[in-house]
C-alpha cells in the first residue's frame, strides 16, 4: 500500500524522506509521470546495477540502455530531431532522480553525456552530420562524453594547453590530450575542444570536433578511484584527421559553446547530480534510523535528539541548494522560450543562457556541499553499521566526493563567485589576459637599478625576437 507521501519501491513502500519535501510544483504533469516511470527503472535496473558497478567497477551498460528505452539518453536534443525537447527543469529533475534513486556514477556517465549533447544540440543547424547523430541518440543508445579536462591546466578545463587544431586538405588535423574523460572506451561519440585554428596565443580562441572511437586513443580500464567506480573515467590522447563537417560550429566558436551550451547544462546537472545524491543519503539514513533499535532504551535511534537534528541540519540545506537549483533552472527556462536551442539558428550569436552565468557558479557549490554533508552526517548517524561495506551510506559517502573536485573546483567555483562579487564580471579574467598591475608595479618595486635593468634588456630582446617572427614568418 502507498499513499501520496510515498511510492510503490519492489512491491513496499519507499521508506525514504517522504514526498511532501519535494519541490515539485516546479515540474509539469508529464514531468511528474516521466519522473515516476524513471523511478521504476531505478528501481528494477539501475540500483542493482550501482551496487554491481561498485564493487566491481563495471561499466553500466545496461543502465545507460534503460535509459535510451526510457527515452531520456536524448533528453535535450529538440523534438524536430527526434528528441524529448526537455527543459532545463526537466533535466534537473532527471539528474536528480537518477543520482537519488539510481547511481551516482551513471549519473556523471549521464551528465557527461548531456553536456557533450548539448554542444553538439547548439550548433547542429546546418550541420547534417550532427544532426543525424543526435537524431539516433535514443534509438541506437549512442552514449557520448565530453573530453575537455587538460593535463597542464587541470580542473581549469577552459584552458587547452596541450592541444592544437590545424586545416588539412582532408578536413581538420585535432590533437589533444584530456586527462580525464569519463566512459573512457565506452563512449561512442567524443566531442573535444582545442585551440582553434587560427590560434595566435589567445586562450579564448578555442574550437570543438566531434570524433569517434577509431579517432581516439581512450586508455580504458585505468579507473581506479576512491569512488564512482563504475564511471570508467580515464585519460583520452588525439592525433587524428578528421572530415570538415566535425567542427561544431566554427574556428574560434568554443568559447561561446563553453558559456551557452557546456557550462549551463553541467551546472544544471551538477545541481541536479549531487542535490540527489544527498535526498539519497537521507532516504538510506531514514531506513537506517527508524529500523535500528537499542534494546535498553526499546527505542530506534531516529528518537535521538542528536540523529533528528543530524536529519533537520542536513534536510534544510539539502532543500536550500534544491530551491536554489531549481530556482536557476526555471529562470534558464524563462530566458529561453522554455529550454528553446532553436534562437541560435536564426541568431547564432544569441547568449541567453550566457546572461545566468553568474547564477550558475553557486548552484554547483551549494549542491555539491550539501551531497558532502548528507553523505558524512548520514555516514554518522548509520554509526558503525554505515562504516560497513555492506551499508549503501559507504558507497554515497564516497561518490559525494567526487563532485567537490569536478570542474571547476569548488575552490575555484569560490574564487570566481567572488572576484564577480566584489569587482564586476571583467575581472574574472576567464582565459587569464589581464595585467594584475598592483601585483607588478609591487615586484618591479622590489629591484634595484641592476635587476630593472636586466629585466629591460630581457624585454627589449623578447620584443626584438617577436618582431622579427612577424617580418619574416615562417611557414
Ligand atoms: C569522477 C570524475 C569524472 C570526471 N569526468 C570528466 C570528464 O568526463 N571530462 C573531463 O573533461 N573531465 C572530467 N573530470 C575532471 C574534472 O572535471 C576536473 O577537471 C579534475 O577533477 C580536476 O582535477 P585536477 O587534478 O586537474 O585538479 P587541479 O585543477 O590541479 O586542482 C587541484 C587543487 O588545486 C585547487 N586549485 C586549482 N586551481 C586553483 C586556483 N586558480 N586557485 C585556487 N585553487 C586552485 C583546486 O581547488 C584543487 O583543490 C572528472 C573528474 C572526476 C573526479
């Protein structure tokens, strides 16, 4: 028997943290339903899958299939190509329910994917290459990533050091190296982003190409972390030539595909991804809680004052982040004729989703603290039972840390936040180009006529060496 504050799990009730605290006046009635249908799927497939996944490291195929029969690995590819059309709610809401009553690492195998997708999504107008693969996504469950992360720049994965893109006769000449690339030798599409073209030392300068498994060297089967096991993460090396219909978009076009298309999908779906994974760590606390019983008092544990306020701490923040989150994702909705990537075929230079950059930053912090702190706090409240391999609060606590680590940091999501805050948007300084001058004219103020006089000959001759490349550039 279920009511409305909870929901048929294997023939029980779920005896997680009741439906009253979701916020999901948020969703439509067919989200509702399609919410409800992913629930069934993680019930039957993707939790046993989870525990499979972890302790063996699996890659959990047969969970990225449940959801191409489901019908979400496309979630936001536009109706016209055969897609859901789903909004940013509703891909929240999917990473949500996945990473809550799922697995957390098909979660980021999830996000991955939808990142990458939507890359390809914004610029598949007048590329018929990109969209017939997005067209096929479903179908012929093509689950794709997102090979970005550098292995000199690390989680400033905006900045492709080790990377170049040439034009050849044949198309385009891409090589990089990614250190991280998550479904690592399972992923049958790669996109990619490297200098451009017509890179001449400016980091902004970036391009995206889509490749295929030939094209890349995927050091498979190198995963072995603390946690998401079954993410198969590992490091991806490119030399490749590739046809010219696998640029997506154009020479010079990765930045705006980083700010309208990249970022906002990854932080609606960290959101998403790690807000679920702590309602989840709540729910596995709850049955913990109010099934443990201490026989000299013939009361569970949940009668603890210290355990209700561990789940009154841990639940509040948990729905501050998810206001948050959803909040963010609504007003994405509103800025965009309801999740629409259609404005950028008529105007490719439109940056809606660009205006919620700001906004975005802090919806990856919040979530990504409340998972470490439901995960910890939880971990506490299952006591020694929950230190145990056996219990799914050890798996959660450490797959919640993964989150605080993935790109951007939360340190440097911080840091950003807060340059933003106090001194304007300008001073973020993305691709690292301004002169910090305080921070010059306090070193140059250090030497002495000697050192400043070395250090204008150093100038004078760099400045020579750069002039003469220019006369007379070589090919
Ligand atoms: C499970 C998992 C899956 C992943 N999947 C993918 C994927 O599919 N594709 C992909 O491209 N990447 C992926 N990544 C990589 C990820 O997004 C990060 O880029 C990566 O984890 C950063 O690691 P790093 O060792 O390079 O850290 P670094 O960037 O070297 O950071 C190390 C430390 O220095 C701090 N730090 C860094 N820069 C600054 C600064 N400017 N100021 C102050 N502190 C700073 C950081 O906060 C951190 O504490 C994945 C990572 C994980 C854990």
């Amino acid at each position: 028997m279920t009511d409305d504050l909870t929901f048929d799990w294997g023939g029980s009730p779920y005896t997680g943290i009741n439906r009253e605290w979701e916020p999901d006046w948020f969703l439509t009635d067919e989200q509702r339903d399609l919410q409800q249908q992913l629930i069934e799927v993680c019930e039957k497939v993707i939790r046993p899958n989870a525990i499979i996944g972890d302790r063996t490291g699996a890659y959990p195929q047969k969970s990225v299939e449940a959801l191409a029969e489901l019908g979400v690995l496309g979630a936001v590819v536009p109706k016209k190509y055969g897609g859901r059309g789903e909004n940013n709610v509703g891909i929240m809401m999917l990473t949500e329910t996945l990473a809550r009553y799922g697995c957390p690492s098909t979660t980021v195998i999830y996000m991955m994917h939808m990142v990458a997708l939507a890359g390809l999504v914004f610029r598949a107008s007048g590329n018929p290459h990109i969209q017939d693969l997005i067209s096929r996504i479903d179908s012929d469950c093509l689950v794709g990533t997102a090979s970005y992360t550098d292995p000199e720049t690390g989680g400033h994965f905006w900045y492709p050091k080790v990377s170049s893109a040439t034009r050849v006769p044949q198309g385009w000449h891409v090589q990089k190296k990614a250190a991280w690339t998550t479904s690592c030798g399972y992923a049958k599409w790669y996109l990619t982003q490297t200098t451009s073209p017509d890179f001449t030392g400016d980091y902004s300068d970036l391009a995206v190409f889509l490749l295929y498994p030939d094209e890349v060297d995927a050091k498979t089967g190198q995963w072995d972390a603390m946690g998401m096991h079954a993410n198969q993460s590992g490091p991806v090396e490119i030399d490749a030539v590739i046809p010219e219909d696998r640029i997506v978009g154009w020479p010079g076009d990765g930045a705006a595909s980083n700010d309208e298309a990249i970022d906002p999908l990854a932080f609606v779906q960290y959101a998403g991804a790690y807000n679920g994974l702590a309602m989840g760590a709540l729910d596995v606390g709850k049955q913990h809680a109010t099934k443990r019983a201490h026989a000299q008092y013939g009361r569970t544990i949940a009668d603890y004052l210290t355990v209700q306020d561990a789940f009154g701490e841990v639940l509040s923040n948990t729905l501050a982040s998810r206001m948050y989150a959803y909040g963010f994702a609504k007003e994405l909705d509103d800025r965009t004729n309801n999740g629409s990537w259609e404005m950028y075929e008529t105007d490719p230079d439109a940056r809606p989703r660009t205006t919620m950059t700001q906004w975005s930053l802090p919806a990856k912090v919040l979530a990504t603290k409340a998972a470490w702190e439901a995960t910890d706090k939880m971990l506490q409240v299952c006591g020694g039972r929950g230190y145990s391999k056996s219990s799914e609060i050890e798996r959660l606590f450490r797959d919640g840390k993964a989150g605080w680590i993935m790109a951007p940091t939360n340190e440097v999501t911080r840091i950003l936040v807060g340059k933003w805050a106090l001194f304007g948007a300008d001073a973020v300084d993305w691709w690292n180009q301004h002169v910090d001058e305080p921070a010059l004219n306090n070193e140059l103020g250090k030497l002495d006529v000697d050192g400043k006089r070395d250090l204008a000959a150093r100038l004078l001759a760099e400045i020579a060496e750069d002039d003469a490349k220019r006369v007379a550039p070589t090919n």
